[in-house]
C-alpha cells in the first residue's frame, strides 16, 4: 500500500511540475512573414499524414543576405518547443549569438489524440519507443528532413552550419539524427540524451558534446532500472551508449580525461583519423535537469541541479568551434 501511495504521489507531482514547465500554456505563434524578419513564429510541415509544428526564433538583426548559423533545439519526453526556447535559454542566446533557433513539437504517444503530460505526452522517436507502438511507426528523421526544406525557403540559413541539439529523449534523437541524417548536419551536443540506435551508421562523423549529470535518475551513469511519471525503463549503463556512439564515428575505444575537478570530469574520444570526437562532460552531482535552465522541475523527480554550467552557451561555443 505504501509503495502503491508513493507512486501516486510521484505521479501527482510530476503532473504539476509539467504544467508549470512544460504545459499549461495555450501559446500562439505567428506565421513567419515575408521577408523574414526578428522575433517569434510557428512553421507548419506536413510530414507523414500528421501537420507537425515547430517554434522559430529569428535572432534581431537578422539579414537573409549573410545567412546565420540554425540550431535544431528537442525538447524531452512530455515536453514542448517553447518550453526549450524559454527555460532553457535557447532563444535569449540566438539573440545575443545571432543565429536562428528551431524547436519542433514532437507528436503525443498517441499521435491522433490531444498531448497531455501524464496521459499522451509528446515525444521523439528516437529509437527508444515500444517497437510496435502507434508512436514508433511515425519517422521524425524525416519530418526533421521536411522541416529543413521548409525552412530555408521562409528563413535563409547557413546551410553550412547546422547543429542539434535536444534534452533528454530529445537529446536521444539529436542522436538518431546524427546517426541518419548526418549528411544535413555539422555537429551535435545533447544533455542527458541516450543513444537508442542499435546500430548507428551516419554518412559522416560529427563533432559530438554529450553533457551529463553523475546522479542522474531518470538515465543512472551505472544502468538499470529507472521510474519516469509514464512507468519504469531499464537502461545499459551510459559508458556503453558512449562507447558505441564513439565507434559509429571512428573515435578510440577508450576515452581519454582531459581535465577533472570538483565540479567537471572531462573525457574525450579521440578520433583514430584525426577527425571529429566525442567530448563527454560529467556534471558531478548533478541530476537530470538541464543545467542552467531559469525553470527546472522538484529534485525530488529527477535529481539534484547542483552544476553552475550554462549547457546552452556551452553547447553553442562547441558548434562553434567545430566550424573552425
């Protein structure tokens, strides 16, 4: 009974903190105009019978002559677009760095009904769904595909310059895009995403940041079971999901550290062609929040945010030092 009544209790919190993070909100978007200038907009795709949304920062003094740099930014599992561009920052640096910022919607678990965070909550397929599921038969790489296409007719880019990026179950498809569509992409960095493809092959090898907090309990460093507000899950440890995406773009088997302190291990897998590498900073301590965010879910769900990292510009001064 007491387990049955803490579980409850878990759920009803996880209820409130995704209305007071992630929904809650009846916001609205304008259509981009044309030409294009500063502020917010929604673009609409049609993508595999279901018309899919996605959010538009474009930064001030935006000049569709000198195209900028496009982050592709995923929310997490129950999440949505404004949330990422808002809490966690995206939005405010894209002013501030001058480049353009698209954050997609993912589809419910039930795509033909109303997103609900307990009950039909968005998500990504990237490889870690239910095989079978309603959700697992809807290609998001190639909506990702449409949405790019889509956008470069209404918003110039550098089409040069493109990174992804994404939290949690958005940060394993910023995985699965760079496994499947590393042809569009020039590097990616994810926080606390697992990598869910059992076989990961991209055309390329791209520069790739994983950021990760060490007392993670949505994704435990050491693997095996975690409860999340939809059930339980059972997880390799992330050594292993490093370890394989490391192979997939012809890095060491083992990583080196390069700095350790009381707040940060640094690792990084050196590329064996004098390519791009995997570099994996440990926030020790740290939880599964987004660090830096300006909103973040109670402790109590998904661990300590004790780490001071700004993940967001720490992950745009990754992308670009990549073009260097």
């Amino acid at each position: 009974m007491f387990r049955r009544r803490r579980w409850l209790v878990f759920i009803l919190l996880a209820g409130i903190a995704g209305w007071l993070v992630w929904g809650g909100s009846n916001f609205q978007a304008a259509e981009i105009p044309s030409p294009p200038t500063a502020g917010l907009f929604e673009i609409e795709t049609d993508s595999d019978g279901y018309m899919r949304s996605a959010l538009v920062h474009i930064p001030k003094n935006y000049n569709a002559q000198t195209p900028p740099p496009l982050v592709i930014a995923m929310h997490g599992a129950g999440g949505g677009a404004e949330s990422i561009l808002t809490h966690d920052n995206w939005a405010k640096l894209a002013d501030e760095k001058g480049f353009i910022v698209v954050a997609p919607n993912g589809l419910p678990a039930r795509p033909r009904l109303p997103s609900n965070f307990l009950a039909n909550p968005q998500l990504w397929n990237s490889g870690q769904l239910r095989e079978g599921s309603p959700r697992s038969q809807i290609d998001d790489v190639a909506y990702i595909r449409l949405l790019l296409d889509d956008l470069a007719k209404k918003v110039p880019y550098d089409k040069n310059r493109v990174f992804a990026t994404g939290h949690s179950n958005g940060g394993g498809m910023t995985f699965r895009l760079g496994a499947e569509m590393a042809d569009r992409l020039t590097a990616i960095g994810t926080v606390a995403g697992m990598v869910a493809v059992d076989d990961p092959n991209p055309t390329k090898a791209l520069p790739t940041l994983f950021i990760f907090g060490t007392e993670d309990p949505v994704l435990p460093m050491e693997g095996g079971e975690s409860t999340l507000p939809w059930g339980t899950r059972t997880t390799p440890p992330v050594d292993d999901l490093l370890a394989k995406w490391a192979k997939a773009i012809a890095c060491e088997d083992e990583p080196t550290t390069i700095a350790d302190d009381d707040a940060i291990k640094k690792v990084r897998y050196r590329s064996k062609k004098n390519g791009p590498e995997l570099t994996i900073l440990y926030l020790k301590g740290h939880g599964h929040q987004w660090p830096g965010a300006s909103r973040n879910l109670p402790s109590r769900l998904i661990g300590p945010n004790t780490s001071k990292l700004d993940a967001t510009a720490e992950l745009w001064k990754f992308f670009e030092n990549s073009t260097k």
